[in-house]
C-alpha cells in the first residue's frame, strides 16, 4: 500500500510541474505579464516545493526527490518572471 501511495505522489507531483506550471509560463511569457499571480503565494510555492525536493534527496528517495526538482525549477522560472516583467 505504501508503493501505491509513493507511485501516486510522484504521478501527481509530475503531472502538476509539467503540464500546470508549462502551461502558467506559457501565459506569463506570452502575455508578457504576471499581473493576477500573487508573488508572496508562488514565494511559498517555491519553499515548499524546495524543501520536498531537499526531503527526497536527503532521504534518497527518488519518487520524492525527481519530480519535486522538476516543480522547483518551474516555480523558479515563475518567480524569475516576476522580475522579468
């Protein structure tokens, strides 16, 4: 049961950095704009998907550490765009 549950996390957290937050930076960039999007929220974003992924590599689990890296790096480059525009 416990595999089940680390499969479903890592299926989630996959799908939610890959297609959620592509599709948000595909808005920013093309819109050239973060106008509706809270800076403190997405701040908070980036802390907790940080410390999952830190959590998943500390802890050496892979279906923690790889799609959490993945939703870092996707809240990074939101956070980026802040400055950006």
């Amino acid at each position: 049961m416990f595999e089940i549950v680390r499969w479903s996390t890592f299926a989630a957290t996959a799908f939610l950095a890959v297609f959620g937050y592509s599709d948000q930076l595909r808005l920013i960039f093309s819109h050239k704009s973060t106008v509706g999007l809270s800076f403190v929220m997405v701040l908070i974003s980036f802390w907790s998907w940080a410390s999952y992924t830190l959590y998943g590599w500390f802890h050496g689990d892979k279906k923690i550490f790889w799609p959490n890296l993945v939703g870092t790096i996707f809240i990074s480059l939101i956070l980026v765009s802040f400055l950006i525009y």
